[in-house]
C-alpha cells in the first residue's frame, strides 16, 4: 500500500439552472462532491444538495442522482456525466469533485521484535479507547475478538446486520453504488481475510498455539489486545471504492472511535492535491475531533528477525534455499521440470514470450500438468493460480527475496542468479527433475530494513514535507484470518485457516495504530500530533546501508512504543497551524473558510511557510551543487520533566558541505506544559542525491531525534 501521510493530509450558491439532455445510465458515473465543512447553524445539509443536484440534473432526476449525503462534513456522492461534474464543479461552494475510484487491499513475533512484550506495563484507560477499521470486515468468531473478561463498552455503537460482543462494539458496512457480487456477504462479516488480519494486529486478544499450518507458530497478539473494536466495511470482491471510504471516515467520526486504522490504498499511485482525495479529506476532518488516523502518519513496512525459508532440489543433487510460505509437503521425489517459455498455451493465443512470466492460463494444460515449472518475474499468486494443473512453481525473482508468499500449489522463489542455474540444469539435462519442500521458519539477523515493495519517498506534492514518517513491521506477519477465504486468495484453494502469514504496508499501519493508542492511554488528552511526534522522536534509527534511499525509506525510524509513552518534549500542530500551511500553499481565504467552516482567512501576518509548520522532521529539496540557505522554525512543548535543561546536538554521520546551526541551542524549562521555540538554518551545498542528519534535543534522560534530511530531486 502507498503511505504519504501529510503530503495528503492537507492539499485537501450560484446555480446553474440548465437542462441537460437525455443520458442512459452508462454514461453516469458516480461521483464525489465535496464542499468543505458543515455551514454552521444549518442541521441538515441534504435539502442543500438536493437543490444543487436539481440545479444540474433537473428535477425530474435527481432523487436517483442524489446517492448519499455526508454527515460530519459537507459533501455528498451523487450519479453524474462528465459534463454535469464539471458543471457541478462550477458550483459556488464545491471544494472538489472527486471520481468514485477503486482501491485495494493493502503477530505473533512482530511485537517482540519491537521489544514490546504482552506483559508490558498498560492502563485502564486502554480499555476504553476504540479503534476505528476501515477495511473489509471483520470474522467475528475468531478468538482474536472474543469478549471474554471484558466489561461494558465505554460507548454504545450500532451494528448492521451482524451480532457484536463487548470486543467488536460497532459494525457497518458501506456500498453506495451497489452492485453486489455472488461472492459478497452484504454484513460486516470479513470475506477476504484482510481486515481481521490488520484489526488483531492492532487490538486483537492473545491467542497461544496460533499458526498457519505449524509456520509461525506462537501467540498472536495486538498492540492493544485491551481497546475495542469498531469496523467500517468497505472493501468487497470488487474492490474499496471512494465513496464509501469517506462514508466509512464520515460514520466513525460521527461515532466518536478514538482512532482510525485504514490499511488501503489506490491501485495505481496518484500524485493528487490537497482535498482531492478521500483520505486527506477524512483524515483532516478527523483531526478536527481530534482523532488520529494512520493515515495522517505514513508508515514504512520493515521486516522482522523471524524468516521463512524454502529449499528446492535438483535431480542432479543440488539444493537452492528460497523463500515463500509453502504448507505443502512433496508427495515424492523429483517432479519433471519444464521452463514456462518453452509450453505457452498456443490455442489459448499465448506465446513465449508471455507464458516465461506464468500467467494464468498462459501455459498449455497437457505439457505442465504434474510437473514443476520454472517462471521468471515475481508473480503474485493470484497472478500464476494454480499454473495451469501443475505440480509447483519456482520463481526466478528480479527484485531481493524479502516477504515470503502464499501459493495455492507448491512455490518457491529463488534469486536470479539461482534461477539461471536452475534453466541451464534444466537445458541441459535429457529428463530434468526438482523437488520444492515444505517451508521452515529461520532467522533474518539483518533485520530491520525496508521490504522492496513498501513505497519510497521524497514527497512529490509539497517536497519539504519528509515521508514517509516511520516505520513498522510489515513483512510476514501471523495474525488472524478469516476461514472462509482461501489461504493464498486463490479461487479453488481450498486450504482455510483461522491465522495467516502475509506481506504489505497494509500489516505496518495496525502496528503504528497500535502503538499510538498505546501512548494514548497514558496521555489521552495529547492531540494527534503530540502522538506522531512521539512515535518520531522516539523512533529507533535504522541503517542507510541496508536501505539506500535512507530517511526515504524509513523516514524516523522503527517505532519504539515503549519510549514513545515518554517522548520528553514534542511537536504540536493544530487546525490553525495547517491553514497557515494551506494559506502558503496558494489556497485562498474563501477556499479554505469552505473547508474549515470558520472565519479562517489567508493574510500576510498566517501566510506560512511548509518550512514553519511544526513538524518533528526536516527536508529540503535543492538543486545540486548550489548554494542555499534555508530557516526552519519550531515550538516543542515540555512533557518530560518539570525542570529540564536541554542542548541541542546536530550530527552528521558523513562529512557534508552543509552547515547546521540550532538558535537558541539550550532550551530551559520550569514546567511541564512549557513551550520553547527555536530554529534551525541549513546551509551550503550537496554534491550527493541525499545528505542525511539528525537534530537531537537532550537533557540527559530523554533524547528527542528529529531526522533532517537535504536532499537533490530526482
């Protein structure tokens, strides 16, 4: 999944009495209108998109037009040509229209690794917090969300069509557009496994003995097993649509969750401004309540020690290790061993040249049938399926062997190097043979670092805003499934399991959302940013050398919960400080009294600068080889000790060109709550694509690290 966090958090009636002509329903599309906050002293704003709707369409039409009205901000989803958008767009008071687009899906050991036991010191507040999923459902009969020695919930939420308990307190399920699948079940019920896997990372019980087929084999846990549940379906067979994410950020708003776990994403990367977009929208709305959603901090995915491992044997003696998560045992010895480029399915209008990747259907039945086939790439499983009636598949990867995956037969992935080896065996050998054996579980002592497939920054919408923010383990992680989707995902797999092993930034985020409950149990009136600059400041650094694209990869570092309950000081930001970032951004005062529903006004004394907005980062983006000199302005706030006395530390692990300087470089404080404020002017040149350093506030207990990152463009 791709996480840009502020980069999105915050690019967030003269009608038009025509007659349109006639259109069929296929040239409609569903769209959303958004408009900003809810116009103060007005209730109820769907007789006010009635009217607009009307004001396009015509009247005649437009209670099918009108599909749903937002209820926490002002916005509404309606059934529209491209024309009447435009004309909708032209509409005094519309922030953006915004297609209905589709998005997709993005443990036991993961928490231990992060030095963050199932013993480790809570309070009763975790008990009360809810935590707010909006993913594909939950399966309610997983030990991960049983209620047993649970009280009464904190607060009373509905629950759709589906039997909630003292755990999973609230259920609904959102499908605006309609146009279900056979395959859909029309509650909160989880049908693909996703988000019963993200819901227990985040707040799942402890569940001992959990494992996929004896893989993993431990206790699943969350973060926050103590919190509560409430899910936000959105995500069905075909996919997350737009609309109903913003309905699903709209109802738990309105529902008062504390926090909001979102672990989707588009399925092509989209580079879209401010309030374009369905999560900057929701996210900037939840902050306004004060809720912290992970998409507000974009999370990295980084590997844990624990790896699985995958051995292939050759007819002729030699063995490769690989990886994948393969449950399979081999039924015997040495399989034939055919190339996937030499049996495309000719009939099927496949050649070569496609059939060496194994897409489904692309090999020819009768000439891979009960054989293992060798495939180049890194096919998904989806991708292969069951490769045509055969009986393994290696891979041959192009890119490192990180995360391990789920097959529906018996798969490995090896690296290319092996895999040429494994094609000259296989060439040159008259009856070639191989083995794939059943996966084991081994040690990955380089762990942590970044997955290849978790998305890099710089920040392309505003640059000297650094993403992404953190990191988090994302990279083979047990946690609970849903029985009723196969394993791998696969039509026709029929392995089902109550616990399952998989990959993505889609697994970072509930370990973020986890962590930042966590410190909020002991500090509940922090604001979301109080929380995101401590899980920053107190971040564990990881190693450029494992990752080249350095701060881009990981942006602060790996999440330590634990430090992260007492940061020492921290970053605030509030609604203003965000519009006077909005205002610097070229927004103008009547767009942004739109957005915020105030009397919010851009003017030379708020215009601020990206460079000023009180963030626990630094970035600046300059051309190479040339002379700048650029001031940073910052508050921290004391939430250490009372009296505390800290100087500040510039280091630079590699020689630079770039001068650093802290003024004041000692901040004194007499009192708990206490604000100190400073700034930090880089300057000089880079020769290099990124210098990378670090700004770190000491008083001797507490060490608050800021990451300050120079770098040039790509």
């Amino acid at each position: 999944m791709i996480s840009l966090g502020l980069s999105h958090l915050l690019q967030i009636l003269t009608c038009i009495l025509l007659l349109t002509r006639s259109f069929s329903k296929d040239d409609r599309k569903i769209y959303i209108v958004y408009m900003g906050d809810n116009p103060k002293g007005m209730e109820s704003t769907e007789l006010l998109h009635t009217s607009m709707v009307q004001s396009v369409l015509g009247r005649k039409i437009a209670a099918d037009a009108l599909l749903h009205s937002y209820k926490s901000f002002n916005g509404f989803v309606a059934s529209l040509t491209k024309e009447e958008a435009a004309r909708m767009k032209g509409i005094d008071g519309v922030v953006s229209i915004i297609p209905n687009r589709i998005h997709s899906l993005q443990t036991s050991r993961s928490w231990d690794f992060l030095g963050f036991p199932e013993n480790v010191q809570r309070t009763n507040i975790e008990s009360n917090i809810v935590v707010g999923v909006i993913d594909s459902g939950i399966w309610p009969n997983s030990y991960s969300f049983t209620d047993g020695g649970f009280g009464p919930p904190p607060r009373q939420l509905s629950c759709y069509n589906f039997t909630c308990n003292n755990k999973i307190i609230g259920a609904k399920y959102f499908r605006i557009g309609g146009g279900f699948e056979k395959e859909d079940i029309i509650n909160p019920t989880d049908t693909s496994g996703h988000g019963s896997h993200c819901a227990s990372t985040a707040a799942g019980n402890p569940v001992r003995s959990a494992s996929l087929y004896g893989l993993g084999l431990g206790t699943a846990r969350g973060g926050v097993p103590l919190a509560r549940i409430a899910v936000y379906k959105v995500c069905w067979t075909k996919g997350c649509h737009d609309a109903d994410i913003l309905a699903a950020f709209d109802e738990a708003i309105r529902d008062g969750v504390d926090i909001i776990s979102i672990s989707v994403g588009p399925t092509i990367v989209l580079h879209l401004h401010y309030f374009e977009e369905v999560y900057a929208i929701g996210a900037f709305h939840a902050m306004k309540q004060g809720i912290l959603t992970s998409w507000y901090l974009s999370v990295a995915a980084s590997t844990i020690d624990r790896k699985f491992f995958t051995n292939l044997q050759l007819g002729n003696g030699q063995t490769f290790q690989g990886i994948s998560v393969n449950t399979f045992d081999p039924q015997y010895r040495g399989y034939p061993l055919i190339y996937g480029g030499d049996a495309p399915n000719i009939a099927g209008g496949y050649n070569s040249s496609i059939s060496r990747y194994c897409p489904e259907n692309s090999l020819d039945v009768a000439l891979v049938k009960g054989k293992i086939v060798l495939c180049e790439d890194r096919p998904f499983p989806t991708f292969v399926g069951f490769v045509s009636g055969a009986a393994g598949v290696i891979i041959s990867s192009t890119i490192p062997l990180v995360d391990a995956k789920v097959f529906a037969l018996p798969a490995i992935h090896i690296s290319q190097n092996d895999g040429r080896t494994v094609y000259s065996y296989l060439k040159s050998t008259r009856n070639p043979t191989a083995t794939i054996f059943k996966s084991y579980e081994g040690k990955d002592s380089f762990a942590p670092y970044i997955a290849p497939f978790s998305s890099r920054g710089p920040n392309v919408i505003t640059p000297d805003i650094l993403k992404p923010d953190i990191a988090a383990p994302g990279v083979d992680i047990l946690a609970a499934w849903s029985p009723i989707s196969s394993i791998s995902g696969v039509n026709g797999d029929v392995r089902v399991s109550n616990y399952n092993i998989i990959s993505g930034t889609s697994m970072a985020c509930p370990h973020v959302t986890a962590a930042a409950v966590y410190v909020k149990s002991f500090h509940p009136n922090w604001s979301p940013a109080m929380i995101k600059s401590a899980l920053m400041t107190t971040a564990t650094p990881m190693s450029s050398a494992l990752n080249g694209d350095a701060e881009f990869a990981y942006g602060a570092g790996q999440i330590n919960p634990i430090k992260a309950v007492n940061p020492g000081l921290v970053y605030d930001a509030n609604e203003f400080d965000y519009v006077k970032f909005l205002c610097g951004q070229g927004y103008s005062t009547n767009l942004l009294r739109r957005i915020t529903g105030d009397n919010s006004s851009c003017t030379p004394t708020n215009t601020g600068s990206v460079w000023h907005l009180n963030l626990p980062s630094f970035a600046l983006s300059t051309a190479r080889s040339t002379y700048t000199k650029v001031t940073f302005s910052r508050t921290v706030t004391n939430v250490g000790s009372a009296t505390s006395r800290y100087v500040a530390k510039v280091i630079t692990p590699n020689p630079s060109f770039l001068n650093i300087q802290v003024v004041p470089n000692v901040l004194v404080f007499s009192s708990l709550g206490q604000k100190r404020s400073f700034t930090l002017t880089i300057e000089g040149s880079i020769d290099a694509d990124i210098v990378s350093s670090s700004l770190v506030w000491d008083d001797g207990t507490f060490q608050v690290r800021s990451p300050v990152v120079v770098y040039v463009p790509p």
